[in-house]
C-alpha cells in the first residue's frame, strides 16, 4: 500500500469538539439536548465497525484487539498473518500492536549529527514496521483498501458506509454538515476521527505494573527489579538502549522509534515464504518512503516495537517467528550466539548491539533470562 506522505502535516485534533466548539459547524449544543460525540468516540465506532470490510466480517479491532494488546488473537508462530476479510488472503507481516503508537513522532530523517554508525537506520518514526506511513493518519487509509485485509473497492465505498451506518449522524456533529458531500475529504476525516481514537486513554492506558511502579504505588517482586535493572543496563542485556524508559509513564514506550536489524530468522510458516521460498522482508529497506540510494543500508531494519502490553501479543516479531518471550530473550543471547538461527538478512546491517552481527551473545543466566520476562509482564495494562 503506497502512501503519498510528502509534505503531509496532519495535526490530529485531539481535543473533544463537545459544546460546539471547532467541530466545523457542529450544531449538537448543550440547548438541543444532545450530545456532541468527541472526535476520539466517532472513531472509536469506526474502529469496532465490522462492516467497514468487503465482507462485513472484519474491523481494525479484528487484527488489533483490546482484549490481546491491541493485537491480533488469532495468529500463532505456525499462523503468524492475520487473515482478510477474504478468507485465504494473507499479508506478509504479524499484526503489531496499534496501542501507544500516537506517541511516534512523524516518519522522517534523522539529522545527520545524530545518526550513529552504518548499523543504525538513518530514518526514524513513522506508521507500520518501515514506517511507509507518515502518521496515524495515513495509516488508517490503508487497511480499508488493502486486499489482504479491509478490500473495499474504493474510498467512496468506504464513505458510503460511514454515511449509511446508525453513527452517520455522529459523524455529520463532528465534521459538519457538509461531511459527506467530497469523498476524499470524508475518507480523510475517517482516519482523522480513527487516529484522535488511538491517541486516547482507552488505547494507551498506562494502567500497568511498570506505571504504578512510577508514580510510587508498586514494589517490583524481586524478579522483575532484577530484570529491570538487567533491561536498563546498557552494556549488559542492552535493552533500553533501544526500547527506551524515561522517568515517566509517557516518556516510557519502550521504543526509540528507530530502525534495527536485529537478526530476526525467517518464519519458515509465514505464507509468504512458503509460496516463495526466496522471500525475504527488507523492511525500511523496501519502503518506498526512503531515498532510492538508502536502499542497501537500511535492508532489513524494522521500527522498534513498543513493549507495552507485549506480554500479550504473540508471536513476535515482524514476521511472528517466535511464539515466546523467552524465545525472544534466548534470540539475543545464546540462539543467536549459537548459530541455531540464520538471520532473514545478514548483512552488514545488523545492529551494533548485536555484537555487529558476530552473535556472540549476552552471556545471561538462566535467572538473568527469567528475570527479564518477568519485567517485561509488568507492562501489561490494567493492573489498576
Ligand atoms: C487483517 C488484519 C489487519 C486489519 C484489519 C488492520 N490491521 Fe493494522 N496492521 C496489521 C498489520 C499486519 C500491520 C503491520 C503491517 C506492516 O508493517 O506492513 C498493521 C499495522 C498497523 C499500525 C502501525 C503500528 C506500528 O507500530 O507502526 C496501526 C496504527 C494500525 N495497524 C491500525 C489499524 C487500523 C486503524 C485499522 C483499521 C482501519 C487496521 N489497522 C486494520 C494488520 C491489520
Ligand atoms: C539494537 C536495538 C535493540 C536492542 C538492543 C534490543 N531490541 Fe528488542 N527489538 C528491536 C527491534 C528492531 C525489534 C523488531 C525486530 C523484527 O521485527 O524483526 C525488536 C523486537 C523485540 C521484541 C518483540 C516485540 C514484538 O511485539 O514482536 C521483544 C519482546 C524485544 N525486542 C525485547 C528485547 C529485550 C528483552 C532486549 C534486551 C535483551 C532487546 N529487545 C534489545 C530492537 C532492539
């Protein structure tokens, strides 16, 4: 799905348009007696709506569910792609987590005095694994009109929906009563209200272990101390190096938003490569949103996930090659220092912090491992 990002500057509204105000001709006031939907509740009813798919059996919420972490429940190491709404038709990439994805910044370049060495990507931020979508915006126009996943026909098919369905007349409250006369500036509006959605508190709820633990209302077991301290430690397990933490919750996503490879193997399972067992994902290397001559160095490199609520998102990794977390603890210590694991491109590329793709591994303890996972369950949302 190619997205034209050039020169987009979307400020998502995230402010309620309640009481009339900025709604663009919002007329539901407090003297009428009704209620004025807020941008993020109108796009919360796009986000759950199943009929928004060619075969009314599919929402955003089927790939991204808030009952799994905003991820999808169905996939598995051996199933690791979400099927479409058209039954057999696959993507190549495991459905990320949608949560906490309000907080990366715009896809762009970063500054050349804060590239460090060939291993990291000189690109940052941006929407889906390469970042091909500048924002939150841009990225909700995608999935309504992509084969393998929401196949509407058009944009206009999607808005004639919207203007059919029982929240049509929220949509008109919010965007005024003109909203759906110009097709592209509804479908437009559509993924405005769905990002002002996914930079709510019911998305991004900072309700977990971790956060309580911030704000003094939690003491770590002994494990999960452990293994935050192992998962901050820079020249040990390295972690953070990558997955950042901050002092606060919301300086605390868990990602950097920069672009590695860290040697991820093949899925021998994804459908992909069983049709075509040449496949490989370049990642960022392939998006079509990077300068043609950055094409060899950025092969391979992924946007660093966040790790909130990974505890529930299995499998991982783009391309849902491990069903465990140990699994993934185990990838950047002895598996790949053993050689059990062929990385899907191993190049030059791969991170620094892998040893620059010797693999000698991070020499954790069985404990060390243990103890990591044990922190990483502490980001799991709705402790409190
Ligand atoms: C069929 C499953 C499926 C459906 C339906 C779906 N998604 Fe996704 N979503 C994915 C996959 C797979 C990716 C990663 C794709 C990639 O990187 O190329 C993704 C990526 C994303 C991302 C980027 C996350 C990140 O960290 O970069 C967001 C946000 C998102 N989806 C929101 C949505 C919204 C909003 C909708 C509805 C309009 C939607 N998705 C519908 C599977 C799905
Ligand atoms: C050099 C940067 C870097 C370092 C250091 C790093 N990671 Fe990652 N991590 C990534 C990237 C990039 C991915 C996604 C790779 C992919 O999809 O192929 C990832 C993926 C993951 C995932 C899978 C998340 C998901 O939703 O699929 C987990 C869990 C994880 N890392 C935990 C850790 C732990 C624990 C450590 C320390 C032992 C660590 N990472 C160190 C960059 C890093």
């Amino acid at each position: 799905m190619r997205v034209n990002r050039v020169g987009v500057a979307i400020v998502v509204a995230m402010v309620a348009v309640a009481c009339g105000g900025g709604g663009g001709g919002g007329d539901g006031d407090g003297d009428s007696g009704t209620v004025t939907p807020s941008m993020a509740e109108l796009g919360r009813k796009l986000f759950f709506d199943t009929n928004l798919s060619s075969g009314s059996n599919q929402s955003c919420a089927t790939c991204h569910d808030p009952d799994n972490g905003f991820a999808d429940p169905l996939v598995s190491v051996t199933a690791p792609v979400s099927e479409g709404s058209v039954g057999g038709a696959f993507g190549d990439r495991n459905a990320p987590t949608s949560a906490y994805t309000s907080f990366t910044p715009l896809f762009g370049k970063v500054a050349a005095q804060d590239q460090t060495p060939e291993t990291d990507s000189k690109y940052q931020g941006g929407q889906f694994l390469d970042g091909r979508a500048i924002d939150l915006v841009e990225q909700a126009k995608g999935p309504f009109l992509n084969p393998v996943e929401m196949n509407n026909a058009s944009e206009a098919e999607v808005v004639g929906k919207v203007q059919n369905s029982s929240y049509a007349a929220d949509f008109i409250a919010v965007f005024g009563a003109d909203a759906f006369s110009d097709t592209t500036t509804a479908y437009h509006n559509i993924a405005t209200a769905i990002a002002a959605f996914e930079a709510s508190a019911e998305v991004n709820k900072f309700t977990s272990k971790f956060d309580a633990f911030l704000a003094g209302q939690y003491t770590m077991s002994a494990s999960e101390q452990r293994g935050f301290d192992l998962f901050k430690d820079a020249e040990t397990a390295k972690c953070a190096n990558c997955h950042t933490v901050g002092e606060t919750s919301e300086e605390s996503i868990f990602t950097n938003f920069r672009y590695y490879n860290i040697g991820t193997p093949t899925n021998l399972q994804n459908p992909a490569y069983i049709a075509d067992n040449t496949f490989v994902d370049g990642g960022l290397g392939n998006s079509a949103a990077i300068d043609a001559a950055d094409q060899t160095t950025e092969q391979g490199k992924f946007k660093v996930p966040t790790l909130r609520n990974v505890e529930l998102t299995a499998p991982y990794m783009h391309n849902g090659v491990y069903e465990t977390l140990e699994e993934v603890v185990l990838h950047y210590d002895i598996q790949v220092a053993n050689l059990f694991i062929t990385p899907e491109v191993n190049d030059a590329n791969i991170a620094a912090e892998m040893n620059a793709g010797t693999f000698v591994g991070l020499d954790l303890s069985d404990q060390d491992r243990i103890d990591l996972v044990n922190f990483m369950k502490t980001l799991t949302d709705g402790f409190f």
